[in-house]
C-alpha cells in the first residue's frame, strides 16, 4: 500500500508558540491593510450601486469609455477590466457605479447610456442584433418569411430564432462579429441570414449582466451576513460542547474565527471584492476547519481513555500524528477541487474560490496550530497538564459541575 | 451472501434505481438519449444565475395604506357627525395613526363614542386629547395596523402576480420575501433579460374611481377656483385632467375639476376590462368596463338621479374624461383618451388585476443575460468534472481496489443529491455548483477517514474483516460530529440566509445526507459483500 506517513511522531505542542507567532504575523499583517490599508473592498451586495457586465466585440479603449463615462456624469465609476484565467481576451469590463444619494435605476440608465453614445450602432436605425430577444428576432422572421412557409410560421420562426440565439450566447460568447458565422445553425438557410443582416446591426457590445441594489438593502445584507456567521458559530460551538467540552468548543470556534479574520486579511490584501457568494465561501470555510479540527478532537478523546497514564499534551501530539495522513490526504484532494474552481470557475466563482483556496490551507493548520494549542494550555492552566489522567473527562469531574463522562462513554464504546 | 447483507444490497439498489429513474426516466420514459436529456432538463431546474433572467425586489409603501385609511376615516366621521348636526371645530388627521377631533360639544360627545364603538369597535380608540378641552385623539390599534399591512401585502402581491402573469412570460415567480415587516415582494422573471415592460406593468397605477361632478365649470388652476369661491364645498375636491384628456389643448393649458371626494365606483367594483377601437374615431383606443351586479344595483339608480349632470373618469387622481350622463347607466361605461392599442391593452390588463393598495419601491434588481449564465454553466460543469475526476484517479491509485469503492460512492452521492434537489424542487445555482463541489470534498474525506483507520486497525494486527468492523465503527463516530456540525451551520445558512447564501445550503444539507448514506452504509455493505467472498487469511485490497 502506499503510505504518506509511515508512523510520524512529531511534538506538535512544542512548537505551539511558532504557531502563534504565525498566526500573530497573519492576523496583523491582514488587519493593519483592513483598517490602516485600502480596507475591505464591498462588492455590489454590501455597497450598494448599479453594476453593469459589458462584452465589448474586441478589447475596449479604457480612457474612450472613461470619458463617455464623464459625458454622463458618472466619471467617478469605477471600471474593472475581467479577465479570464487561460484566455488572453480582455474585452469585458465591469462598470460598477456607487450609491451616492443618486438613485440606482438612474445610475444603471447613464451607464447604458454612455455606452450607446460611445460605442452606438451609429444611425442605421436597424437593431442590434446582441440585444435581440428570442421574441423579436421571431417577430422580424415570421414578417419577412424567407423560408415561404404558410402554415404554422410562427412556431417554426420562434423555434429557429431561439436556436439562432441560443447560437449567439453559448458559441458566441453573447456576440456576433460576423453574421455569416450564424450559417453554422442547423435551418439557417442563406435566405434567413440575408434577411437577418437586412434587418439588424451589428452592435459592438453586449450586455451581460446587470445589478441594481439599494443602499439600505447593501447594510441589511451586511448586517445579515454577519448575524448568519454568528448564529453558525454559536450553533457548532453549542454542539461540540454537547459532544465533547466546553473548553473544546470554544478553541474550535475560536480557530474557526481566527481562519474567518485571516482569509478576510487576505481579500484586503490582494484587493478581491466580497460578495454574498464570498460569506457562503466564508462559511464553508468554517464548516470545513470545523471538520478537520473535530476529527483531530475526536481523536484525542479517544485517546485520552486509552493512554491514561500519558501527559496531555503527548496524547494530542499523538493524535495529530495518528490522523496526520487523514488531514493531509482531505485537505490535499479539497485544496485540488478548490483549486481547479480557482483556475477554471470563470470570474462569477473567482472570489468565492480563492476564500476557499485560502481557508483550506489556513483552516487546515488551525486545527493543530490553534485549537489543539489552546485546549493543552487550558488543560496546563488547570494544572492537569502533567498528571495522569487528566483530559477532558477528568478535568470536569473535578469541576463536579455535570457528569460529562456519562455522556463521553456512550459515543466512545460505538 | 448472507441473509442481512442480502436485504441491504437490495435496498441500496431499491434506492439507486429510484434515483436514476427520478432523474432520467420521469416524466415520459425514454426511448432515446435525447429522451433522456430533456428528462433531465425537466427535473434540474436551474436558478436565474445560470439561466438568465431578472430578480426583482421591491418594497410596498404599507405606511402609505395606512395613511389612507386614516384619512377615509377623517371623511367619514366628518360627514357622520354632521349628519347628526354635532357642533365641533374641526376633524382632522395629526399623522398617519392619529386623528383629533377638536372641541366637540360635551353633551353631544356621546354621539361620537356611539359612532366610534358602532363602526370602529376594534380599529380605532378613543382617548381625551393633552392640553385641548373637549378635544379627543382617535389612535389607531396595533392589531388594525397589522390587519392593514397584512391586507395590503396580500393584496399587492396578487395584483403584481396578475399582472405579471398576464404579460405570458414562462414560469414566473412573486412571492414575498424578508420578514413580516421588511413588506417585500420578490419578483423572478427567467428568461427576461429586460426588465423595462415587466416594471411598467407593475408600477402603473391602475386606481380607477368614478365621482360626481360638483360643478359644471373647469378652472385653470387651484388659485383661479379659489379667487372665486374662497372656500371648497365639504366632501369636495379639486383634480387635474390627465395628460391625455381631450379638453386639455395648448391653448387651454391646465383643467382642474372640482368633484365629490368619494368615489360612486372603484376599481374593485369592476367585472372585467377590454380593449376596444373608439367607435367615434377608429385610429384610437379605448378601454371598456363592466361593472359587477352589486356596484351595478347602486350605480343605476344613481345614474338615474343625475342625469344632466357630468360624470369624471378618474385614472390614478387625475380625470380622463368627464362625460354627461345622458340616462340610466347599469354596468358598463369606457374610458377615453388618446390610447394606442398597446397602452389600451395595457390599461384593461391593469384594471382588471385591480390597484396597488400602495406605492412601491424598488430595492434591488438583478440581471443576468442569457451569454453569462451559459457560460457559468460551462465553466462550473467542467470544474465539477475535472476536480472529480482528479479525486477519483488518486482515489483509485492510493487505496487500489478500495478506491474503487470510494468512488462508487461518490457517484452515488452526485446521483442522490440531484435527485433529492429535484424531487423538492429546489434550484441548481452558482453557490449550489459550489455546495456540489464541497459536497464531493466531505465525501472524500468522510471515504479517507474510514480506510485510513482500516489501515491503523489493520497495522495494529487485526484480521481483514475485524479491521473494517472497527476501522467503520470508530471512523462513523468522527464522520457523525462533522456532518451534524456542518448541518447545524447549513441549516442556519439555511434558515437565515438568502438567495445565493440559502440556496448554498439546501444543496449543503442534502449532499452531507447522501453522504452519510453512501460513504458509510453503501461503502460499508460492499466491503462485507467482498470480505465473504475472499479468503479469511488474504490481505485487503487498501
């Protein structure tokens, strides 16, 4: 069998301050960037504003744009180039508008309107063919008939403009350069495409995506996301208590915090924009270290009956080394899957998957760099770090508060 | 085989079968791959995210239902106590939930709690006003307050439901949103990449009232009405004529009409609405409107009464056309005005979906053209596919024929969790691709946690067969705190959560079940299975 690990035996406690040290340079060089530095950048959900998705046929002059942006008054947008991982193209930008007392809907309006002005069709008076909706494209079919068909037109036309369409978003990209490339859809004789260049332009962008959000609906969504972190923290931090001890519950919220401050550090640093889907990422992290720190927990209770006559911190030290290959197989393969959602998630899943890729290896290392740490110094602080017998079962029968061995040994003999 | 492991493949093949058919063979069985493809389409029902579409959140004014109810009651306390000869100063409405009726006769004050508990029993209390003598303050119970806001809210969510619904769009969606006292509606519109008609349909008016005409001549302006008579009749009210009303030229500029206060026929009296071509000049539309048999029984004697007199059609507060009631009207009568078919249409669409109760506010609005959505999808199918297809290769090289079962397992749990989403209907979103791809991650590690404790067992001596009882025995209690822990989180997220936080979550929840499922019971029966037919002495294949 191939084997990672053949028996490590590594003193994990001792090195508990190199540990904290790490976690003080993390935590510190990420907060003094967050409330010193450029701070932490809002996305669209918490900031409120209007957004705007723009694919341009070919890549855009910024400072062209930047003006006809002026023109209209919102000359202090910001324009944020996207670019995706493995293509060179860099024809997309993202055109975000804050909420400065102006309303929204007014803002996303100018925005649609600087781009017309800058970059409209001109004065043919035809329409753009990347605004087309199934309904119109079929409506300008079905009145030009280029197939001569008389019965049942209509349904035959809509059939094949939502092929057409469907054509221009998924092939194209949401645009059509040339028209003659639509001679690739299957029904699309030359007929159709004379009448369809006849009949539309060609514009030179699209639009892709579009967001208006409130600014009170921003500091709602914000204090909501906060709240739901909390909740999921006191909910996991009352079950583990449940399952295992208070002092066991708290270090695990604890490094699951510590992992939420120092990706948070991370987003700061390197600019990323949270969103709602980056809290949902924020949370899997959470439950993710949770995971791994409760497996090593799992282990040290386990072991804590076993080896009685061990000093605490060697019964931790050899739990982290019995589930060392677990941890590092888990967190290696989920760090790959992150990874790859990384590279290949296109822009919509860049943020969420770069708070995983960061949380995985940060989440990972807390788990035996925080939470274990903290419940051995708790266990010291006690005074029961030396004895024999000392844990989590022992160290509260001492306490005499509740019987926390009943509920141990049930869970343990399964 | 034995009898027990029997029983268990069984049932994980009962369940395997279920799933599959569920998302491949249902509705139509298939008889051919694109069969089978549209099936699935059927069942995955994808999110606005990926599909394309709008999400529309927005706030109904309750404050504003509110404020007309209190001033509805304003009118009509006035025109009761007068009725009744009540001396008193003066009625009116301090602010949305307060009214002060102002120095009433004492010995007459009776008359005015008679009325109140009569009519008002459980709306309104009555208390002596501070600092005034003989005044009281009406104030407005909680429990109506809620009772309004509930009214309207339903109200205004039916309206915007009609309405929306009769513009033909596939699979629409309005339902409220946030708590009960955030008054959001939620509107998604797949498909819909513009929103511009969808938000005229919902923001018309569409507060049709017919009143009686007070005085047959129009005044240019309030001030030109005042410089003549000085004061308004009570019950009347001064209104503009609309745009479009045809006595309004260049040359005449501003109308405003002086008219009853309260209306003989609202928009809720109406039976239906149509379209029709002015039959006095064919170019243009109109609008025509039956009334309902009750509003019918109080409008034709009305008519009848006054016959002579004009009748002003009041859109939205302001007059359409005030045509002379030239005999006894029952139930039908038309709106005027310079209309094109479209806005005629649109018109008779909102009439018979009935008013908003109150104004509205947008919140938020979301648009995802349909090029970006295909493009989310391509781009998280093929993580999806490549993340587990890297799992599944190590898998299989690490733990050799084990592997195997792991990734068996980890087929199934896709299988499940699709079929699950699809069985409640539940939404496949962005997140959701991302709670799909964490999902494959805790099933790898719940496979991982179990062989890597077969081995210890193994490496500590035990037999073949006693290293998987205990390797699973000792991994399930571990797998258990981790999934409920993530549960409790998810189902927080769940429960607190929206829109991509929620959705997120549900596919969380689901998947850590199947896995449970899969990575302990399935993997489990499978290696028992296996463990029978080798020999006691070999090795395991780990």
């Amino acid at each position: 069998m191939i084997e990672l690990f053949k028996q490590p035996n590594l003193d994990w406690m001792g090195k508990a301050k190199y540990f904290y040290a790490l976690s003080g340079i993390l935590l510190l060089a990420g907060w003094t960037s967050i409330l010193f530095g450029r701070g932490i950048k809002y996305g669209i959900d918490f900031s409120g504003g209007a957004n705007v998705d723009v694919r341009f046929a070919n890549p855009p002059n910024l400072d062209k744009l930047r003006s006809g942006l002026s023109a209209q008054g919102i000359g202090n947008s910001e324009i944020q180039p996207i670019r995706d991982i493995g293509s060179s193209s860099n024809s997309e930008v993202l055109i975000f508008v804050e909420s400065k007392g102006q309303d929204e809907n007014v803002a996303r309006a100018k925005v649609l309107d600087a781009l017309n002005a800058t970059y409209g069709v001109g004065s043919s008076g035809k329409p753009d063919f990347n605004f087309a909706t199934p309904s119109s494209l079929a409506a300008v079919l079905t009145e030009k008939d280029p197939l001569f068909l008389s019965v049942n037109a209509g349904d035959r036309y809509r059939q094949l403009a939502k092929a057409i369409l469907d054509y221009r978003d998924t092939n194209a990209n949401g645009i059509v350069t040339n028209f003659d490339d639509l001679g690739k859809v299957p029904g699309v004789t030359p007929a159709v495409l004379s009448v369809i260049k006849s009949s539309f332009s060609q514009g030179p962008f699209a639009i892709r995506k579009t967001e208006v959000v409130g600014p009170k609906v921003g500091a709602e969504l914000r204090k909501q996301a906060v709240l739901v972190t909390l909740y999921a923290l006191g909910g996991m931090l009352v079950y583990i208590a449940f399952r295992f001890e208070w002092v066991y519950g708290a270090a695990a919220v604890l490094a699951v915090f510590h992992d939420v401050l120092i990706t948070l550090g991370f987003f700061s640093l390197l600019r990323f924009e949270i969103s709602l889907t980056v809290i949902a990422a924020l949370l899997t992290l959470v439950g993710y270290s949770m995971n791994d720190t409760i497996v090593i927990f799992d282990r040290i209770r386990e072991n804590n009956r076993l080896l009685r006559r061990e000093p605490f911190d060697v019964v931790v030290n050899k739990s982290i080394n019995q589930t060392l290959s677990r941890t590092i197989l888990t967190s290696g393969l989920t760090f790959l899957t992150v990874l790859v959602l990384f590279l290949m998630g296109g822009q919509v899943l860049r943020a969420f998957s770069f708070a995983l890729v960061v949380g995985i290896i940060v989440g990972t290392y807390s788990s035996f760099g925080i939470a274990a740490p903290i419940v051995v110094a708790w266990n010291r602080w006690r005074g029961h770090g030396v004895v024999a017998g000392s844990g989590p079962a022992a160290g509260n029968k001492n306490r005499g508060s509740e019987n926390v061995t009943a509920r141990l040994a049930p869970a343990g003999r399964r | 085989m034995k009898p027990h492991l029997k029983w268990k493949a069984l049932f994980i093949l009962v369940v395997i079968v279920l799933c599959i058919y569920f998302l491949f063979g249902y509705p139509t069985f298939p008889t051919s791959f694109a069969q089978v493809k549209d099936n699935f389409k059927n069942q995955i029902k994808l999110g606005l995210d990926l599909q394309g579409g709008s999400h529309l959140v927005l706030q109904v004014q309750v404050r504003e239902a509110i404020a007309q109810e209190t001033d509805t009651t304003v009118d009509r306390i006035t025109t009761m106590l007068r009725s009744k000869n009540v001396h008193y100063d003066e009625v009116r409405r301090i602010d949305d939930l307060h009214i002060l009726v102002k120095n009433i006769d004492p010995a007459q004050y009776s008359t005015l709690s008679d009325l109140i508990s009569a009519q008002y029993n459980n709306v309104w209390d009555v208390s002596p006003a501070a600092g005034e003598p003989n005044s009281y303050t009406l104030t407005l119970r909680p429990s109506a307050i809620a009772a309004i806001q509930e009214q309207t809210m339903t109200q205004a969510r039916e309206t915007i439901e009609q309405r929306i619904n009769a513009l033909g769009l596939t699979e629409p969606t309005v339902v409220p949103r946030g708590g009960r006292d955030a008054n959001e509606i939620l509107v998604q519109l797949p498909g819909v990449g513009d929103t511009a008609e969808a938000k005229a349909v919902i923001q018309a008016g569409g507060q049709l009232e017919l009143r009686l005409v007070r005085d047959p001549a129009t005044y240019p302006s309030v001030a030109a009405y005042m410089a003549q008579h000085t004061v308004l009749p009570a019950g009347a009210e001064l209104l503009p004529a609309c745009p479009d009303n045809r006595v309004r030229t260049s040359d005449t500029g501003d109308v405003w009409y002086v008219l009853d206060r309260a209306p003989i026929v609202t928009g809720r009296d109406l039976r239906t609405a149509v379209e029709n071509r002015n039959a006095r000049n064919p170019g243009s539309w109109q609008v025509d409107f039956t009334l309902s048999p009750e509003a019918a029984r109080r409008f034709g004697p009305f008519t009848q009464q006054n016959i002579g007199n004009s009748m002003a059609i009041v859109l939205d507060h302001c007059v359409k056309s005030a045509p002379v009631i030239n005999g006894r009207i029952d139930d039908s009568g038309m709106i005027e005005g310079s209309f094109s078919q479209q806005s005629a249409h649109d018109l008779a669409l909102v009439l018979r979906a009935g008013a908003l109760p109150a104004s509205i506010k947008y919140l938020e609005e979301r648009t995802v053209g349909p090029s970006l959505g295909a493009d989310s999808i391509r781009h998280g199918v093929q993580a999806s596919v490549l993340s587990l297809l890297v799992v599944m290769i190590f898998m299989l090289i690490y733990y050799r024929m084990s592997g195997g079962n792991a990734v068996l397992a980890l087929i199934l749990n896709l299988i499940i969790l699709l079929a699950v989403m699809a069985l409640f209907g539940a939404v496949l979103t962005l997140p959701g691709i991302a709670g799909v791809i964490l999902t494959i991650g805790m099933g790898v590690d719940s496979n991982v946690l179990v062989f890597e404790r077969i081995r210890e067992e193994i490496r500590n001596g035990k037999s073949s067969a006693a290293a998987v009882d205990a390797g699973f025995d000792n991994a399930f209690r571990t797998i258990i705190d981790t999934h409920v822990t993530t549960v409790v989180s998810a189902a927080f997220l769940g429960f607190f959560g929206t829109g991509p936080i929620r959705g997120f979550a549900i596919t969380l929840v689901v998947g850590l079940v199947a896995n449970i499922f899969t990575a302990v019971y399935v993997s489990k029966t499978i290696f028992q299975y296996h463990l029978t037919k080798m020999d006691r002495q070999a090795e395991l294949s780990i």
